[in-house]
C-alpha cells in the first residue's frame, strides 16, 4: 500500500512535468465547449449541463485511452519497468500506481472543461448531483482505462498511439457525445447503444440531469467492461510471458 | 554460504536456447566475473537469477529461494544492461523511489557522495551524459544495502576515469563483505577485479576458475610473422594481415613452429606472446562443440 502510493507520486510526477501530456487529453473537449456549447446552448440551462455532462464523458474516454494506451507501450519499451521489477516488491505497487495516477489526471483534466461550463454558460448542478457525477466519472473511466490497457499491453508504442487517435473520435460522435440526448441524426441514434460511450454519457446524464437510462446503452456498456476486461487481461499476460518468463 | 546457485538450468526461447544445462554456485563474499561474447547467455543468465525471467528447466537459487519472490530479492542490488531512467525524475528522487523498496536503506546523501554523484542531485536524469546516467544506474544497485549485486556490464560508456572510481567502488563493496556477480566485455575489468571467472559460450559454461586459471590452461599464444603465404595450418585461430604482418593465435605454439618450418615457407620476424584472457577466450569459445565439450575446471585443466 505504501508502495503503491509512492508509485502514485513519482508517476504523477512524470506526468506533470510534461504538461502538454495532460493539456493534450481535455483539448478536445474544451475547445468544445468554448467553440459549440458556449454559443449555441450556453444560455439554456438543461441543454448546456447535458452537453457538460457529455464533453466530462468525452474528456474521460480520451484522457484515458491516451495516457493509459501510450503510456503503457511506451513504458514496455523501456528498461526501467523491468529494473524495477529486480527490487523487493511485486509489479502489483507499480500498477496499483498507474491505476491511482490516472484517475486523478483523469478528474484534473475535467477542471477546464468544468470551469468553462460554470463560468461561460448557464450549466448548473445541485451539490448532490454534482457528487453522483463525481461518482459516475469513477464508474465510467473503468470500461476506458481498460480500453487503454488493452491498446497499450497489446500494440507497440507507435501503433499504439495511431491507434489511440483512431478511435477516440468516433467513439465520441457515434456514441452521441456531440449532439443534446434525443436529438442525434439517425444512424447515429441506431448505433450508439452499441458503443461504450453511449452508456457512458447516458449515466453522466441521468446524474446531472432527469434523463432516463436507455437498457440497451447499460448492457452494452456491461458487456463492454467483460470483453475489454478480457482483451486487456489476455494482453498484460501476454506481455508477462514475452519479457518475464 | 551460497547466496546464488543455478542447478542444471536450461532456457529457451522458442527455438533458441539461450542456456544449457548450467551450473553455477555463487558463494558469500566472492567477486565473480561473467565472460562471453554477445549471445553467450550471459544476460539471461543474469536474469534467471534476479528473478526476471523463469527457468525452462533447472532451479535457480537466490538466498536460498525462489527469485521470483519478492522477498528472496531483500538482499539483492541490481544494474541491468540497460536501465532507461524515467527521463522527467530528477536525481535524488529516482534514487528516493529505488529506496522506498528496501527496509533499511543507506541515506541518499551517502549513496550520491559514493558515487560522485552529490553535485547532480537536482538535475533531471534526461539531461544527464550517458556516464552520468550510468554512473547513477550502478548506484542504484547499491541502495538497499545489499549482500549480493548483480551488474550486467556496468561500466559500458564510462571513460577511464569514471570506470576506475567505479571498480573502486565496487572493491570497496567487496572488501566488506559484499558479493558481486559482474559481466563485461573489458576483459580488462575482469582481470582487474574478479578472483573467480565464469566463462560462457553458447549458453555452456566452458570454465569456471581463477583468473590465473583460465588464463593458464588455454595456453594460447598470440604469434606475428611476416611470410607471403601461410599454409592451412592445424591448431591456428583468428588468422589476420595487418600491414604485410600475419598475426594469428595458437594453442600449441610448439607444434605451430614445427609446422612452419616442416611447411618450407619463406618467413621471417616470428614473435611468440603470452596472451591475453581476451585471446584465450575467444579461442576457448571458438574451439568448442556446444554439445561435446565438458567444462573446463581446474581439474580437467591439470590433467
């Protein structure tokens, strides 16, 4: 435990000290904020706290594929993970590290997005919600950090990164993230119960808001957990039988 | 008392075995040198033993246990090859994070003076030279106060200077007591530091004794000559022309001079030397059969 929490420390240390690293993930969804909701739907109050809730849920995929998906090929290029492994602790500290390191980049890069929405728009929270938002980031940065880990276990760092970059955009707009809840073009409103992202932003909605959970986007957001939980596990084992057995 | 032992461990990696039915007891206070050229199964032998990589088959022994347990490795200082130091940590800090590992490690204060490394405390590990980092990589090893270091070629990129203040270092750690198993390619900084040297060569151990040992029982000499042309002659090694000069190693010179003659060439300037271990290595891991081939000991050497 202790062990872990110095990991914490020294891998938010590393972080910090590249800034553009942590600017690059919550870019997007300020730069949203700031070029699509504060004009068009900053002054209505339930429409600029749902697009609020989708741009944290936006911020929260990103930051996490990204740190966790090149940050994780970047590090198994490296020596210093193995090194690390010839002293008298298990890789457990280290990982239990990264996991506590990249939640609290993941809740320090909806700062931006949180502070544009409370001071440029009409977006407003009770303090009870506000909390289950909290909560909900927690909960819905589990299926991303997973995502993460698996690019980041299974690709090199390289491929890792292209990938990253693929992916998150798509996932953003097909799951509905750029558009008010019900009001989506059609194919984007036949799909995006498959995708992760959907349930994603539907939970984020309902903890801000009086939005009622799709079935569909939660099972599939359930099944995405299992599958993802399995691809990153088959990786990391992978990864331990290729550089240590 | 033995501190690290491998009992008859092979390791593959798929087709490739890097390590062949290898025995090696590494006692309490010994200063052992590890030789081989590159893929000789050094490294993973190194590996085997901190606890990086499982044996295929065999056992390995570390303070008497597993050293996949964490705890076997208490006692344990580690350079590896290459150690790829988080480029955005400053000095003292990564050696903070290397110490908040062990129960009682000596104080950054005394690591950094001991390796000359006090005046970088500060400076990020990304800025530093490749002889600075390396420097603080074998540092490292020495944090935790350990009973055992295991360094993988640990003065690559040092200048001569750097490379003597750390063999001093390493002395000094050996003097008290400490055990150290070090690989290199400066056959130099075996000869100067280890009493006992592990020669490997395709993943064997072709022999396993004193410096002076090893250095005796090849009996290779280094022999210079000037003649137009050399005839294929039996016993000879590493044939080169260096400047209308036929340099070559022998491991009888007798037989190669009687050959000479008997072979009429026209030769002259014929020089016979003692070698060095280097020579007497290659020619060792040159001349053997992987399969055939026991292993050299101070036993076979003298009958």
């Amino acid at each position: 435990m202790r062990l872990a929490l110095v990991h914490t420390r020294y891998q938010l240390l590393e972080t910090v000290r590249i800034p553009i690293a942590v600017i690059g993930s919550t870019f997007f969804p300020t730069v949203s904020m700031l070029f699509f909701v504060v004009p068009f739907s900053g002054d209505d109050p339930v429409v600029a706290t749902y697009a609020t809730a989708s741009m944290v849920t936006f911020a929260v995929m990103s930051t996490n594929i990204f740190q966790y998906g090149i940050g994780v090929a970047e590090d198994r290029a490296q020596p210093w993970d193995p090194y690390l492994r010839t002293l008298p602790a298990g890789a457990a500290p280290r990982f239990a590290g990264r996991i506590a390191a990249g939640l609290a980049m993941t809740l320090l890069s909806l700062i931006p997005v949180v502070l544009v929405a409370a001071l440029a728009t009409e977006a407003r929270v009770s303090g009870p919600a506000f909390l289950a938002a909290l909560g909900t980031v927690v909960l819905i940065a589990v299926p991303f950090t997973l995502m993460g880990l698996a690019i980041g276990y299974a690709l090199p760092s390289k491929a890792a990164t292209v990938v990253a970059q693929v992916i998150f955009f798509p996932l953003a707009v097909g799951g509905g993230l750029l558009f008010p809840p019900g009001d989506a073009p059609g194919f984007i409103t036949a799909i995006a119960p498959y995708l992760p992202t959907r349930g994603a932003v539907e939970l984020m909605w309902a903890a801000v808001g009086d939005f009622r959970v799709n079935p569909t986007s939660l099972v599939m957001l359930g099944v995405w957990i299992v599958v993802l939980a399995a691809v990153a596990g088959w990786a990391y084992r992978r990864d331990e039988g290729r550089r240590f057995s | 008392m033995i501190v690290a032992r491998a009992v008859q461990v092979t390791r593959r990696y798929g087709e490739i075995t890097a390590l062949d039915r290898v025995n090696l007891d590494l006692h309490s206070g010994e200063l052992v040198g590890l030789l081989g050229p590159n893929g000789a199964g050094k490294s993973t032998l190194l590996n085997l033993l901190v606890g990086l990589r499982r044996v295929t088959t065999g056992r390995v022994e570390l303070f008497g246990g597993d050293p996949r347990d964490p705890a076997s490795r208490r006692r344990l200082g580690m350079t590896p090859q290459e150690t790829g130091l988080p480029p955005t940590l400053r000095v003292g800090e990564v050696v903070d994070l290397v110490s908040a590992h062990y129960p009682d490690p000596m104080p950054r204060a005394e690591l950094l003076d001991r390796f000359g490394l006090t005046d970088l405390v500060r400076r990020q590990t990304g800025g530093l030279s490749g002889g600075q980092r390396r420097r603080l990589a074998v540092a490292l090893a020495f944090v935790g106060r350990p009973r055992l270091v295991v360094l993988d070629e640990p003065t690559t990129g040092l200048d001569v200077t750097a490379r003597r203040d750390l063999w001093d270092g390493i002395r000094q750690f050996h003097a008290e007591g400490g055990t150290v198993l070090l690989s290199s390619h400066y056959l130099e900084e075996i000869e100067e530091l280890a009493q006992r040297v592990v020669v490997l060569g395709r993943g064997r151990v072709l022999a396993d004794d004193t410096v002076d040992a090893i250095r005796g029982l090849s009996r290779v000499r280094r022999v210079n000559l000037v003649a137009p042309d050399l005839p294929d002659l039996p016993g000879v090694r590493g044939v080169e022309r260096v400047d209308g000069v036929t340099r070559l190693l022998t491991t009888d010179s007798d037989q190669f001079v009687r050959d000479l003659v008997r072979s009429g060439v026209a030769f002259s300037d014929l020089e016979i030397r003692p070698t060095s271990l280097e020579d007497a290595f290659l020619a060792i891991t040159s001349a053997t059969t992987p399969t055939t081939a026991p292993p050299v000991t101070a036993e076979t050497a003298d009958a």
